[in-house]
C-alpha cells in the first residue's frame, strides 16, 4: 500500500564535511525529521517531495 506522507517542513542541508551545497534535505515528515538524500529520484521520500513542489503544495527552504 502506499503509505500517506504528511511532509510539514523541508529545508536543503549543505554536507558539512564535502562542503557539497544542497546535498541533502532536512524535512519533517509525519512528524519524524528525516534526512532525505537529495537528487535521489529512487528514494520514496525524495520523490515524494518533489511531487509536493510540483504540485505546488511544498516549498524547501534553502540552506542556513
């Protein structure tokens, strides 16, 4: 079955050790916060982000 993803927040995360920008996305998700590889189109959380961006419903906020 396709498990209902209640995502409240996302915000990209710089890697702190490769310096790599937007490597990857910090989002609450069922009220649980995940670390969610980004670029990831395999991952269900990723893609499951992007559809909400798409859709218009999401917005990540960009790194600190």
């Amino acid at each position: 079955g396709v498990i209902k993803m209640n995502i409240t927040s996302a915000r990209y995360k710089n890697d702190p050790v490769s310096g790599k920008e937007n490597d990857i996305i910090i989002a609450v998700i069922n009220d649980t916060e995940w670390c969610v590889p980004n670029n990831a189109p395999k991952n269900i959380h990723y893609a499951e982000i992007m559809r909400q961006v798409d859709a218009g419903t999401l917005t990540i906020a960009d790194a600190d």
